[in-house]
C-alpha cells in the first residue's frame, strides 16, 4: 500500500491518524519489530545448534524457544524442529521480518517520520538482507528499487549508501552463484537506479563495480531449459543493464574530467592521480565500447556510441563550426527522447497520431500538476517510454562541451529545453541539465571572450562577486559604495576603494592559462578541496601565460590625492621567505613631484609617511619638495625574466579630466607577424605599445595593495573608486577595446546566457529542484552563477531564500557550500 501511494509519509499519517494515539501505534511498531528481531535470531540459533536441541541442552532462552515450538491455535501441541509445521511457521516469522523490514525502510526514507523512527529506538534495519528465500528477496530488491527511485530517499544519504553496499554484497553472491537467478534482473535494475545518484557512482568507483560486472557471467544463471526460448532476451536484458550501471559510474565528474577528483579520494590522496579515469579507457573500457557499437540492440548501442563521443575528446579540439552536425543530431535525439516527453510519450501511446514535443510552459504545467497531486517520476517509469539512462549520458556530453568558450553558441536553441528538462525531468536529467547551465554560465558568454574574472561591483554589497562564475573572490577591509548620481553606466555601479580594503581574488592568485576548476562542478558529498585539485583542462589550445587582457573603468577626481594608487597586486609566497614579502604591485599610479632645486621627479607615494626623504638626487627635504609640479604616471612592472628581476615601466598620459575612464592592458606573446609581441596600455582610446614587455600573469589582490611597505602595513595604497573589472585569458583586438571604451550601458555585456535564462524564468524553475540532493548541488550552483545578475537577485530570494537558509545547514558539504556561495551573491 505505501509503495503504490503518491505520498508515503501522508498515507502513514493517515493510517497513524485514525488511533486515538499515534504514538501508541509506533510503540506497538517496535514491539512488533523486537519480536520479529528476536524470533530471527533465534530460529538462527537454533537451524545452527540443531543437534545441541535434539540432545536436550541449548543455550538459547528455554522459555522462548518452548513458546515458538508450539502451535499456535492449540498450546497444548508441541511442533519438532525440522517438521513441515515448524518449517511453516519459520517462513511465516521470516515473511513478517522481510515485510516489516521493508515498511521500516519506506518510513525511513520520510523525514516527517525519520526522527520518530529514531526516537523510538527502532535497531537492525539491516536483518532482511540475511534472508534467503527467493521470493522474500524479490519483495526486499523491489522496495529497494522503488526506494531508491524516490526523491524522499535521496534526501537520506546515510540510507542510499546502506542500500549501495547492501547491493553490491548481492552480487558478489550472483557472481559466487548464490544468489536467485531468477531475482537478479531485478538486482541489476536496482543498481543501475543506484548508478543514476553522483554519491553511489563514488561508490560503486571505489568498489570497483567494472570488474565485479566483467567477473559476472549471466549465462550462469540462464541455464534452466525450461527458459531457454527467452534465453537471448533475458541475456540481452541483463548485458544492457550491467552496461547502464557502468556507464553511469563512468560519467561521474572525477571519473571523466581530468582535473576534478571526488572526495572519497581526495580524503585518501593516495589513491588519486590527475590523469586516473574510471573505468581505464585506452586498454579496457573504449575497446568494449567498440565491440558494442555494433551489437544489434539499439539501446546497447545508443549507449556505446554516447560513451566513445564524451571520452574521444580530441575530435573536440576542432573549431565548433566542424561539430556543429554532431552537436545538433545528438541534441536533437535527446529533445526527442528525454523523460521531460514521458507525458508526450504516453499520449502518443494512446491516442496514435505524432509525437508533440512539450514547450517550456507545457512542461511547467506537468511539474505543477504532478506537485499538486503529488505524482513522482521515476526512471524505472520512465523507461518505457523514454531513455533516462542515454539522456544523462547526452546531457553530461552537453555539460563539457557548455564549460569551453567556443561551443556556448551552439547552446543558443537549448536553453528552453534544458530548463524544460529541470523543471520535468527526472531527478538524475534534472541535474545534468541544471550542471549543463550552470556551465554556460561558467566563463560566459557567447562571442568566445574566455572572460576568466568579472568584477562587476554593481551595486553598494557586491563587492566579492565574480560574474565570470569562475572565481570565489574574498572582501577585505570596508570599500565605499559609489555616490548617488556617479555611479558608472548610468548606475550604481563601482566601488570605491580606501585604505585597509580591497578584493582578494584567489588564495593562490588567478593566472589566466591555469584557471582554476572549483566551479565547474558540484557533486552532494564532494568539497571544494576537491574540485580545485588541478587547473581546467582545455578543448583544444590553450591560452599563453602571456596572452591575456585587464580592462575596467576607473573613476578620476578633481582633486586626487598624491597617494600611489595600487590597481594589481601579485600573489605573496607561500614558503618562507625570511620576513621578506616578495608579492609586487604590478600595476598602479605614482604622483611625482618635480623638485624645485635640481628639477628631478620625487615619488610623492613614498614620502607621506613620517620618515620621509625628500629627493634623493640634491638631498632636498620633502618640506621643499611637496609643493612643486605634479604629475600622475601609470607604472607597470615588467617581468619578463621572472624571479626578482623586474623593471619598473612608467608611462606619461595625457593629463586625465574628472569623470569614468577606460582602461585596458592588453599583453599578447606571439611569433607570428600579425600581432604584436610585448603589452598594449589603453587609456580610454589612447594607446601606448610596449615592446617586449611584460606584466606578471599573477593576479592575487584588486584595489589595493596589502603587502609589507616601508611604512609598516599594508593596505594603504587604495586605488579609489573603480568598476567593471575584466581578466580575459585571451589578447583583446584593438576593435574590441575600442568597442568597450565606447560602451554607454550595460547592454552588450557578456552575460546575455544569464540575461536570457532570466527571461525564461530560470530561477523559479530552479529554485523547484532542491528536493533531490544530487539535484539541488547543481541547482545551487546553477542559482549562484544567475544571481551575478543585479534583476535577478531579489527574485531568487523571493522563491527560494528561506529555503537556500535551511541548506547552510545541510549534512552535504558541497550544499553547504554552493548555498553560501548563492547568498553572498544574492547579498
């Protein structure tokens, strides 16, 4: 009964309800429970000292076993052991244990009920799995399957895993042959439902579940002639299923992308090396693919051809134009066949005629319907309808190629139905599809930009949100915000930058060929730890550490102080260097002061504090000095030799007016004579051309310099008030840096992906999918990367911010982590 209701938990409370006393009921429960647990063990004890009992002298209680060997309308008659009654009544206690255990285990799976289960002091969930009848076994794997299936039970970690282990004990048996043969059908489809959730794909790694299934032989139990006619199917069946289970262990983020590793083995460190995938391609896992490519079951190939196109990834190091026929026939399969068109599906099924594929506000209205009547998709289901399993294989072949710049555009058409597939799909789909967006808007946007850092500060408390959705920056200190009416665009944008603050953008600095991966995933159980083990591996060229561009806006007083004004500060060293703070201010403005005895240029920056030297060429004090002519220079620091061999560069601008001006540094390192091979300053449309030069493709602190000065602390070099800072890992044409110091608005910003999923509604479509751990990880993240969005943040709170509070609290690290991401951003 409760695994046929639409809500397990309200059918209980029903039941429960109808007691004067509820209480009472879950007190008979585990009376109930306690004699089923009690009569196992000792009819166990019993089958084990049969002899002892024959003889007279068991250790058991002699009370009890005298009561369980009597009949049970008649006291008066004594059942023997080994008697066709006492056999009977064996099955009947082990009948009533596979049964209570498995309503034990749907209460379980309900949070309303888990706590109460727990208070009452329920024990020994785990007696069912020492049962060996077949068809006890059969009704244990089809509670476990329709478990596991449910988003109610993934919202209890401890349980999944419990099932996984349990699971894969089983078969070690089916492998051993013991195990039912007629029930491992349903133990394969158990796993393979397992397979779908990120968490047991960890698992089944570290368990090794490619091998145990090659050590599988399913002929071994296809040997009853009675079934030999359906011997083909039932083999096919079984092949096709353990291929589901290891494709979806294959598609685990650590077990395919190279830079990622899961926290199961980043907490063993040994057992992880950058290039470890699972299972080993090259000489195991590609080749059986291969052979299955051409097998005559359509499914058993769909699979095996999706697995070849996602793990071949050179064929991707090709210009996207060469892919666009591939990308547009795998997306259009999985349009077509994704469980967003189950209700399509079954129409079609009915009614004949052609299938209509659902629009987004079609696929809304399901979602609401299904909510309303509390109906669950499943992808067993599914199944027989659409192809869950090759959809997620689909969408993680989508969620890589959405990560590299140059194939977003071809993602331009998917946006509706990759949300369509998040707001209907089944909770595995959901995820890649909202991972899949969450991608896009990682290193955004459509143009190819490779834009690796986006400071917009947009607004008074966004100071720490990296719009390119690649980095975590970190505020220190308290930046000002921008003054009503100044604000850069028309806006509230820019932030202006006093002493003792600034942006710190990555603990280990941002260089622009080796962006960091953190972002680009985000499985329940994993951390960041994990996911920042290795810098993002390219589809194709990678960028040069020398081929890189830094634009923003900066807002130039009437009155500028003669304070120097740090813009980029390189990373300090993380060993011991002594007492000596080896980072460097790579980029800022110098005020000097021209002496008024010998004519020579003084730094004002360095003589404000109290040790002041004057000019250092005639020795006149600084009293003298500060009130002669100013000038503000731009410095850049060349380090093309690297080490401590820098050489300061200081450039002459013309004379700056008060208001917002463009800047830009471009530096691009190439042999070939169409570009040029040093760095290129822009002050609004005026640039300078330094050959052979170079800035340090380190970019640790924004706005100020916090490093050891000769005054003591740092954090007293602000820049002042600046906004829309920009790192591309690529060098920007002059067009390009032309067209952004024309920009009036901020129309043409590289975040239209956002802009279009928020026109789409993308947040309350995402906010719907937090039920699901696996899901709401991805969800989170994909909300995170929207919320850089200024239109869109008081909507995502408005749908979902009690919620997203609850979740800093969640037992997931990963959740944890993404919904504090999402509330800064929103904040």
């Amino acid at each position: 009964v409760c695994r046929m209701s639409g809500s397990v938990a309200e059918r209980l409370q029903e039941r429960l309800s109808m007691h004067e006393d509820p209480d009472y009921v879950l007190h008979v429960m585990v009376k109930l429970w306690t004699k089923c647990v009690d009569i196992h063990n000792m009819i166990g004890q019993a089958t084990a000292d049969y002899q002892s009992i024959q003889m007279g002298g068991w250790s058991g209680s002699a009370s009890s076993w005298d009561k369980f060997c009597t009949d049970d309308l008649d006291r008066s008659v004594r059942i023997s052991l080994g008697s066709p009654e006492m056999k009977s009544k064996e099955n009947s206690a082990r009948s009533l244990l596979c049964f209570m255990n498995s309503l034990l285990w749907l209460c379980l799976a309900q949070p309303t009920l888990r706590w109460k289960l727990r208070d009452a002091g329920f024990k020994k969930l785990h007696l069912a799995f020492e049962l060996k009848d077949p068809e006890l076994i059969r009704v244990i794997l089809s509670t476990i399957r329709h478990l596991v299936d449910s988003p109610a039970a993934q919202q209890c970690h401890e349980l999944i895993e419990f099932f996984g282990n349990a699971l894969t004990d089983y078969l070690d048996q089916a492998i051993e042959g013991r195990f039912p043969e007629n029930q491992v059908r349903l133990l394969l489809d158990s796993l393979s439902i397992l397979a779908l959730q990120r968490g047991m794909q960890e698992l089944f790694t570290e368990k090794r579940i490619w091998e145990r299934l090659q050590k599988f032989r399913p002929e071994a139990f296809l040997r009853d002639p009675h079934r030999r006619a359906s011997r083909d199917k039932e083999f096919t069946r079984i092949e096709m299923v353990s291929l589901f289970i290891v494709a979806q262990v294959s598609v685990h983020p650590s077990n395919r992308m190279t830079w990622l590793c899961s926290e199961r083995l980043a907490a063993a460190d040994a057992g992880w090396a950058p290039e470890t995938q699972y299972p080993t391609r090259h000489n195991d896992f590609e080749p059986y693919l291969e052979v299955l490519v051409k097998d005559r079951d359509d499914t058993v190939r769909t699979v095996a051809s999706l697995l070849l196109t996602l793990f071949q990834e050179k064929k991707f190091h090709q210009p996207a134009e060469e892919l666009v026929g591939t990308f547009k026939s795998v997306l259009e399969w999985w349009k077509v066949n994704s469980t967003t068109q189950y209700e399509a599906h079954r129409e079609l099924l009915d009614n004949g005629g052609e299938l209509h594929i659902r629009g987004l506000r079609e696929l809304l209205d399901d979602a609401i319907r299904r909510r309303e009547y509390q109906i669950v998709l499943t992808s067993m289901e599914t199944m027989k309808y659409c192809a869950p399993h090759e959809c997620v294989l689909a969408l993680s072949l989508f969620s890589r190629l959405a990560l590299e710049p140059k194939f977003k555009s071809l993602f331009r058409d998917a946006l509706e139905p990759l949300l369509g597939c998040v707001c209907s799909g089944i909770w595995a789909e959901a995820r890649e599809a909202a991972a899949t967006l969450a991608n896009l808007m990682w290193m955004p946007d459509f143009k190819e930009e490779r834009l690796v850092c986006w400071l917009k500060f947009d607004g008074p408390h966004c100071v720490a949100v990296d719009s390119a959705n690649v980095l975590m920056p970190v505020k220190a200190g308290n930046p000002k915000a921008v003054e009503m009416g100044k604000g850069m665009y028309r806006n509230l944008w820019g932030v202006n930058f006093v002493e003792g603050s600034c942006v710190t953008l990555h603990p280990d600095g941002l260089q622009t060929n080796k962006v960091p991966g953190t972002l680009t995933s985000a499985s329940a159980s994993d951390t960041f730890h994990a996911t920042s083990k290795r810098e993002y591996q390219w589809l194709g060229k990678e960028p040069g550490p020398r081929r890189f561009t830094v634009t923003c806006w900066f807002y130039w007083p009437s009155d500028p102080t003669m304070d120097t004004k740090v813009l980029i500060q390189t990373t300090p060293p993380k060993v011991d260097t002594g007492g000596a703070d080896l980072s460097m201010a790579s980029v800022y403005v110098e005020c000097l002061v021209t002496c008024c005895k010998c004519g020579a240029p003084v730094v004002a920056g360095d003589n404000l504090s109290s040790d002041a030297q004057g000019c250092t060429a005639c020795g006149a004090p600084w009293s003298q000095v500060k009130d002669g002519p100013q000038e503000f220079v731009w410095v850049l620091v060349d380090d093309k030799k690297g080490g401590a061999d820098k050489t300061r560069k200081t450039m002459k601008t013309p004379k700056l007016m008060p208001g917002w001006h463009f800047l830009a540094i471009v530096s691009s390192h190439s042999s070939s004579s169409k570009t040029f091979d040093g760095t290129k300053f822009w002050l609004d449309t005026w640039p300078v051309i330094m050959k052979h030069v170079w800035i340090k493709n380190d970019f640790y602190n924004i706005g100020n310099f916090t490093g050891k000065t000769d005054d003591g602390e740092g954090g007293r070099k602000p820049f002042g008030l600046i906004a829309d800072f920009r790192i591309y890992a690529d060098a920007l044409s002059d067009n390009a840096v032309k067209a952004l110091a024309a920009q009036q608005n901020s129309e043409n910003h590289p975040d239209e992906i956002a802009r279009l999923l928020g026109s789409m509604d993308a947040a309350t479509i995402l906010a719907q999918r937090l039920d699901v751990p696996d899901t709401a990880a991805e969800c989170l993240r994909a909300l995170g990367s929207l919320a850089t969005l200024s239109s869109q943040r008081a909507k995502i709170y408005s749908v979902c911010g009690r919620k997203v509070l609850k979740m800093l609290e969640s037992p997931y690290p990963m959740i944890r982590r993404q919904a504090a991401r999402l509330l800064a951003n929103i904040a």
